[in-house]
C-alpha cells in the first residue's frame, strides 16, 4: 500500500496564471520603461546638469539605477518564476516573483511620470 502524497505537493492547474500575467505586464511595460526612462536625461536640458534641483537629479539617479540593477532583478525573478516546480506548495512564491518582476519597470515609469521641476 502506498502512502498519499500531501497536498502541498500535487500538480497545481492554475501554475500558469502568475507567469502568463507577469509575461503580458512586462510586454508592455518594458519598452515603455526603457524608452522614458532614456529620455529622461532631457528634463535637465533647461537648466544643465549642474544647477538642476537635487530633487530632480535624485529622481534620474534612481531611474537610471532602476533600469540598470532592476533591469537584472527583473531578468533573475522572471527566469525564476517560470522554472519553479509547478506544484502547489510553490504558489505563493510564484506570487510573489511575479510581483518582483514586474516592479523595477512599474517604478522607473512611475518615477519617470512623476519627475519633480528642474
């Protein structure tokens, strides 16, 4: 007689959903991200690179470390979310990697909107 397995490790049908929705929110957000997030350098045409705000040069640092740094915590969480086992006893981490992936670009856009007067 064979012993059942726990719960926490049979197949999950809905393994699919955090990757597929991560997938469709980095299609979309990623190009936009690098895109303004690129261009932001011209918020400091106005008043060149040395008299600008702190405030202002605050912002373009972070997104420019975002893109960079996050750009990698991106990559690293998205590869990770799609290769963890698809049972249910990984659910929440799939969760919370898909989370992680999409926030670097979520934050440079929402950095990049929001930029302070220069």
């Amino acid at each position: 007689m064979t012993t059942p397995r726990p719960l926490h490790d049979h197949r999950d049908p809905r393994a699919w959903v955090a990757p597929l929705v991560a997938t469709v929110l980095l299609v979309l957000l990623v190009p936009f991200a690098v895109a303004l997030g690129g261009l932001s350098a011209m918020a400091t045409d106005s008043c060149g690179p040395d008299s600008c705000s702190p405030a202002l040069m605050t912002s373009l640092t972070l997104i420019y470390g975002l893109l960079v740094y996050g750009g990698f915590f991106t990559f690293l969480a998205y590869v990770a979310l799609w290769a963890l086992p698809r049972t249910r006893r990984f659910a929440a981490p799939r969760a919370w990697l898909a989370a992680a992936a999409v926030t670097p670009p979520a934050a440079v856009l929402f950095l990049v909107l929001t930029l302070p007067r220069p």
